[in-house]
C-alpha cells in the first residue's frame, strides 16, 4: 500500500470540540481564498535570564503569533483548548453518526494550511517553553500544566518533527476537503480528529478511536488514504491542543509576573519607607492591572498575612473586584479549579502523543476499511 509507511509512525492523540460553530482564523476565509498564515520566524529565548522589558517584550511577539496579528494586546485567550463536554463510548459512537450526516466534501482544491499552522505552533510552542523555563530559572511558582509542558518538551518536539517528515507538501490535498462548517477547505479526516480530541479533553484511546471511525462509516465510508491519514492528523490536532493550552499558560504566567513584581515593590517598602507604600499602591492603581484570577491569585498568595500595612493594597483589590460581584476567595479558588482543568488536558495530550507510538496503525485501518472487510467476507475474493 501507498500509505502503509504512515501506519508504523508513533502519533499523537485527542482533541477539539463539539460540532463547533466557530471558525480557526487560520484555516482562512470561508469562502474562496484560504490562504494559510504566514510562517511565523522562531527567534526563541536563547538567554534565559530575561529583564522584565525582555519577558514582556517576548510576551507580546507570542501574542502576535496566536492571533497571527501584530501584538497589541497584553494577552492571549482568542483560541481556547479544543474542551468540549466528554463523551462516553456510546455518545462517542452517536457523535461520529451525526457528525458523518453534516459534514459535505468539496470538489475544490484549495491551499492547504496544515504545514504552515504546524510551523506556527511550533513556534508558539517554543516561545511558552523558554517563558515557563524563565519562570523556573527565577525561582517561581508554575502550574501543574506548566510543569507537564516543560518535562514533556523533548516528546514535543519530537511529534512535531514527526508531523512535518510525514506530511509533506501536497500530501493532504489528496485527501477529500470539506466545503462546508467551521472546518471547510480543511481535510474531512482532519475535523474527525478534531472532534475525537475535543470530546475527550485530549485523550485518545484504542476504544474510543474505532468505535468512533466505525461509526461514522455506517453513515459515510471514509477512503482507504484517510484512514492511513488518521494517525497524522490526529498528532497535528493534539499539537494544535498543546499550542492552544500552552497559550492560557503563558498568558498566565505574564499576569503572575505582574503581580510577583508589584508584591516585591510593596514589600519591600513596607520594610524600608512604610510611608511610601500608599505611592506603590497609586502606581499599580494607575497601571490597570488585570483582575483576572492568575494576577489575583498571585499577589493574593504573596500579601496575605504579611504586615499589616500590605492589607492596604488587598484592600484596594477587594473593592475593585466587588465592583464586578467578585471577591479575592471567589478568584483564588477559580484559578486553583482551572490549573486543575489544564493539567488534565495537558497531561491527556502529552499521554495521547504516547499512544500513537504504541498503536498498530496496520492493523486499525484494516478493522475499519470498508474494502478490507469485504475481501475478507468474500474467500473467492470477487
């Protein structure tokens, strides 16, 4: 077989949403020009003790690739992970069915976007990596996800050279393109692997996977090239996952930053100048600081039950948030519930790319090809 190659490569697993509704600014335009992003130039932080001008400045080039638009705003959040609600293995089955009735395949060739978004997440990626390891190198606090990326970096790096070896120029244009839903002009196979991933929360499993597929045949046959593509595009979808945690991550992290530093200033003048805090507590006033819970989490952790001069500022925190219905408590416990939620997505798709190594690709694209299926019913083989 042509694509036998494909069934022995060590993929990825699991991600995207429901039936989603809303459109990747990357994959272009619905209607005729799709052209994929610009490829993005990986400067990386090769130094990683980094001022807090180099850190902010590094910040607002990732934000610039995440949106693919000159960075103007002070964090990420336009892409969320591919989370949907999770689906047992029978809903998983009832999905694959409804999914097959809506999608519809499109005559046109197109460009295809998938290399050029791998090189952006790639990038994206390495960027989160150096800013999380700067966080390390300074002795701070960083997520349960945030550890996961940086332990798994290496496994990372090696899926994505994985994906780009095989998935050369042209090969997913083969590949039947939908001309209709968020994922049109995208390989059909692909927006299955989406929709796997999303409603696992990034877990991929034997089970789940071909009941899945097989479902989805019992309403429309998949060709004998997308099944060999399934274990590629399904390692292209768990990167595009890790790109899209790894960007709540950094994005985080900037905010702790943020905080981290004004805690350091207030303490220390609270021991040096005490008269002068009330100036500190003006100048964070006047820089506007987000009320978002990594911020608030953060500075929270580092005032409270300090002196009690480093109450004031808290204080200030307290009435500002009140403002919109909110307390310190009620962001602290929200930030300790989402590190909770991208750990386990994180960890799901670090442990997913895992399993692509370990599945005999060979032997599910036979279980699931229609052809297949009907030589082996048929001994005379007519």
């Amino acid at each position: 077989m042509s694509h036998a190659g494909e069934a022995l490569l060590p993929p990825c697993a699991r991600f995207r949403t429901f039936i989603r509704k809303d459109r990747p600014a990357w994959a272009g335009p619905l209607p005729v020009s799709r052209r994929p992003p610009p490829r993005p130039r990986s400067k990386g932080i090769s130094n990683l003790k980094m001022s807090r001008t180099d850190i902010l400045a590094s910040w607002r080039q990732l934000t610039g690739r995440l949106s693919g638009q000159p960075a103007t705003m002070p964090y990420a959040g336009d892409e969320l992970p591919l989370r949907s609600e999770l689906f047992s293995a029978e809903q998983m089955q009832q999905h694959g069915k409804t999914l097959a009735g809506l999608h519809a395949v499109s005559a046109e060739h197109e460009p295809d976007p998938l290399l050029a978004r791998l090189a952006e997440n790639e990038a994206v990626l390495l960027d989160v990596r150096n800013l999380v390891a700067e966080a390390v190198k300074g002795s701070r606090r960083i997520t349960p996800a945030g550890e996961w990326l940086l332990d798994n970096f290496y496994l990372i790096e090696e899926q994505i050279r994985l994906a780009r070896r095989h998935l050369p120029k042209g090969y997913s244009r083969e590949l039947p393109r939908l001309g209709n839903g968020p994922s049109a002009g995208l390989p059909r196979v692909y927006d299955i692997a989406l929709e796997i991933i999303s409603h696992g929360d990034g877990r991929v499993d034997p089970e789940s996977l071909s009941g899945f597929v097989a479902a989805y045949q019992t309403v429309t046959a998949l060709k004998l090239g997308e099944l060999w593509a399934i274990p590629i595009m399904i390692r292209l979808a768990l990167i595009e996952n890790l790109r899209r945690a790894g960007a709540r991550i950094a994005s985080d992290r900037v905010d702790r930053n943020r905080a981290h530093e004004w805690a350091g200033q207030m303490m220390e003048t609270a021991e040096k100048d005490p008269k002068s805090l009330i100036l500190v507590i003006a100048d964070m006033a006047r820089s506007n600081p987000p009320m978002v819970s990594a911020f608030v989490a953060e500075l929270a952790r580092r005032l409270q039950g300090q002196s009690a001069a480093l109450a004031l500022p808290l204080t200030w925190i307290e009435q500002r948030l009140s403002e919109s219905g909110l307390t310190i408590e009620q962001l602290v416990q929200s930030e300790t519930q989402q590190q909770a939620i991208d750990q386990v997505s994180m960890s799901n798709s670090i442990g997913s790319l895992r399993f692509l190594a370990a599945m005999d690709w060979r032997e599910f694209v036979e279980a699931q090809s229609l052809v297949e299926q009907t030589f082996h019913e048929d001994p005379a083989g007519v």
